[in-house]
C-alpha cells in the first residue's frame, strides 16, 4: 500500500499578490514614466502650472473614464459616453444663456445637467439590460440619438458660457487650484464608491453573470445601476469640458469615448468584466493625456501628431496589458 504523498500548495508569489490587491501598479509605473518624459523636454510641464493645465483640461476624460469602468465591470460598454457628454454640455449652456449669469442659474443648469446625464444613462441601461440587446451596438445606436438631440439644441457649436462658470472652474480657492479641489473630492467620492455593494455586485456580475443570478442577485437592476452611474459621471465630465472651453458644442464629446474605454483597458480593467479598479482607469486617462503633450514637447510635425499619439497609446496599453497579465500569471 502506497502512502499518498501530499504536494506542497504553491503560493502566490509577493508581486503578484501586490497586483492583486493593486491592480493599477502597472499604468501608475506608465503615468510616472511618462511625467518624467514631459519634464525632461519641458521642464515647466511639471511645475505648478503646467500640473494644474493638465488637470483642468483632462479631468474630463478621468470623469468620463471613471463613468465607463463601471459598466465595464459588469462586462458591458458604453459607446455612447462621449455623446452624453456633448447633449448635456450643449443643454447646460442654453440653459444658462437662457437664465442669466448668476449662481442660480448655473446651480440650477448643473442640476439638470445631471437629470439629463441620469436619464441617458437609464436610458442605455433599459435597452442593454431589460431588452438584452448587445451593449456595444444598443449603445452605438444610443450615441447616435444623443447626438442628433443635441445638435437639435444647439445645431452650431460656439454659445458661450457665463463667466461665472468658467472663471470659477479655471480659478483659485485658498490659493489652490479650483481643479485641484474637485480632484479631492472626485477621490473622496470614489474612496465611498469602493466601498458600497453596487460596485461588488457589478464586479460579481462581470465575472459570472449567471453565477450572480443563481446566488439571488437582481442582474437587470444592478446592470442599469451602472448605466445610470455612468451617465452620471458623463454629466460631470461635460460640465468640466465647459469650464474648459468657455462654450457649447453639440460634438465636443464624440472622440473622447475610445479615448475613455482606452483609459479603462490601460488602467488595468478587464473589458469582459469582473476584474479592475477606477484608480487605474484616472491614471490611464492623465497617461493619454500626457502622451499627447509628449508629442508635443518633442517637436512632431502636426500632420503627424495623430499618428504619433496613436502609436503612443498603442505602445502603452500592450506594455499595460502585458505587464498586468504577465505579474498576475
């Protein structure tokens, strides 16, 4: 009779349980790697002011980028993010041309703002989860009617916003950035979010959707959460595009879609759901938006920065992707 002889568990190794427990270690090494690139062809860059320009003018797509990551993790998609953001850019600045320039005006415009990115996100959410159409086209189909609505609001871009608006989100508070504030709160806000169930249900949806349902979860219900979640962080990132640009546009949003689901796959997140965090996906949107100014540092010639900055990107998600995979096997 032969003793069984009993094999030793294998550990996971001290890396890979570091990635597991971050899994935006990889695209922080990127965003860190490239910040020193702009430093060193453009030492002002990372001064003061050159980290404030950056935060002001990307901080829409790390809202937009945050927004996509939670229908991600549920293995959905939402191609039409950009376009949310473009109607309710163009619905807030009419309604503050209509209203005036004063507090209450762009309070209340805020506000419907974020009532018009909710309902875009249910919207979205009832036509992916309860009608089970396939998210990429239903979404695709969406964008194009949040498109045409907003260019029924405002059909030529150019209205501008009060300057109370823009100079409030290009000012100071305390000497510190305006930006620099709604970043603290952007991390408070999703520091909270971690923790709540929605974004463990979604999570557990993404990994096994019908595993989710047998264990009692309401699947449909958690799914359109995240839509609506989505277009909620689409609204924000449209009122930071029109503190940047001082204007409505009825397109203004249409190329930062792949620009966010980019941002997602970079910082980590898996695309089938279930796996990822939306640490990852804010570094993964300040990484494109330090790679475009890279590009620019280093002298490109014009009619070949889009190349240069697709093939930058292009570089940056295989090295992301390949590295994660590479330190969780």
């Amino acid at each position: 009779m032969v003793d069984a002889v009993s094999q030793p568990v294998r550990r996971p190794g001290a890396l890979k349980r570091v990635l597991e427990r971050f899994p935006f270690l990889p695209v922080l090494i990127i965003f860190v790697a490239l910040l020193a690139l702009n430093g060193l062809y453009q030492p002002r860059s990372v001064s003061l002011v050159g980290l404030t320009g950056l935060v002001k003018t990307y901080l829409a797509l790390v809202l937009l980028a945050v927004a996509q990551t939670y229908v991600v993790y549920a293995g959905d998609i939402d191609l039409s993010a950009g376009a949310i953001v473009s109607l309710v850019n163009v619905v807030i600045v009419s309604v503050m041309a209509y209203l005036g320039d004063g507090t209450f005006s762009v309070l209340g415009a805020m506000v419907i703002g974020l009532l018009v990115g909710l309902a875009c996100g249910i919207v979205n959410g009832v036509v992916v989860a309860v009608f089970r159409l396939q998210a990429i086209v239903a979404t695709f189909a969406t964008s194009i009617f949040f498109t045409g609505v907003a260019l029924y609001v405002m059909p030529v871009a150019g209205t501008p916003a009060p300057a109370t608006f823009w100079r409030t989100y290009g000012g100071r508070i305390l000497e510190i950035p305006f930006v620099f504030w709604l970043a603290i709160v952007l991390a408070a806000i999703l520091y909270m979010l971690a923790r709540t169930r929605l974004a463990m249900q979604l999570l557990a949806v993404g990994d096994d959707a019908q595993g989710a349902y047998q264990s009692g979860l309401p699947v449909t219900a958690i799914r359109m959460r995240g839509y609506a979640m989505c277009g909620l962080f689409a609204a924000l990132a449209a009122f930071c595009v029109t503190g940047d640009t001082a204007s409505g546009d009825p397109l203004v949003g249409g190329a930062m879609t792949l620009n966010s689901v980019a941002a997602v796959v970079l910082g980590g997140t898996a695309l089938a759901g279930g796996f990822g965090t939306v640490v990852g996906s804010v570094f993964g949107a300040l990484s494109i938006g330090l790679i475009s100014s890279v590009v620019y540092f280093i002298g490109v010639p014009s009619e070949w920065q889009n190349l240069a900055r697709g093939a930058a990107i292009l570089l940056a998600l295989m090295a992301g992707v390949l590295v994660g995979r590479r330190m969780r096997s």
